[in-house]
C-alpha cells in the first residue's frame, strides 16, 4: 500500500463514528449491513451524519456499499484493513521475529468467538 492511501484510511479511522462504523462492519463480516441497521447501532447518528462518515469511509476505500431493493448495504473491504495493518509492520522486526510475535498472536486469534476483547 502507497503512503498516500494509508494515510487516507488511518486518517478516516481517526474519528470515533467512523472507527465505531468499520468495527460494526467488521463484526457484520462480509455481508454487511443496511445504513438504517448501522445509524440504529450507532444510536445517536443523524442520517445527515451517518451519510456524511459513510461516504468519507467510501472514500478511503475502507467500505463499499451496494443496493438490493430499496437498502444500501454497507460492508468493510477487508484487503483495505489488510493492507494498512501490513503498511504499519512490514518493515516491523527488521530480522527479529520476536518483536512483532505478539501482533501476530493478537491477529492470529482475532477471529476466536471464545476470546474477550475490549471495546
């Protein structure tokens, strides 16, 4: 991923609403969700303001949306997510793999239902 790009998406994630948005998304997986099913998670989101994060999640590539019927469904891109987390630790360990172990055992089980993880 080009500098450019990642500072787009890190730049969208460093608001709380659209932080809040992508990790709702992430939990929907990839079927996403409706934008009504999103602002009645978020509880407090204006459609103006729920619009208004969507699009700028759109814009940095971090979420798609589609139409079926009369819904647009939001869903995260997960190569996007992919890639930031591999702009940040590529050049991580630099020969020391036990530097970037623990960020890798903290992905590894990210998909693990069992685990606990603070909001």
């Amino acid at each position: 991923m080009e500098e450019q790009r990642a500072l787009a998406g890190f730049a969208a994630l460093s608001q709380e609403t659209r932080l809040r948005i992508v990790r709702l998304l992430v939990k929907a997986g990839p079927e996403g969700m409706a934008a009504g099913a999103i602002g009645e998670a978020l509880g407090d989101a204006t459609t103006s303001r729920l619009s208004f994060h969507l699009t700028h999640l759109e814009h940095a590539g971090l979420i798609r949306s589609r139409r079926e019927g009369r819904f647009i469904i939001y869903s995260v891109v997960f190569p996007t997510l992919a890639g930031l987390i591999e702009f940040l630790m590529c050049d991580c360990c630099d020969g020391h793999p036990d530097i970037c172990a623990p960020v890798a055992a903290a992905l590894d089980c990210a998909c693990d239902p069992t685990l606990t993880r603070e909001a």
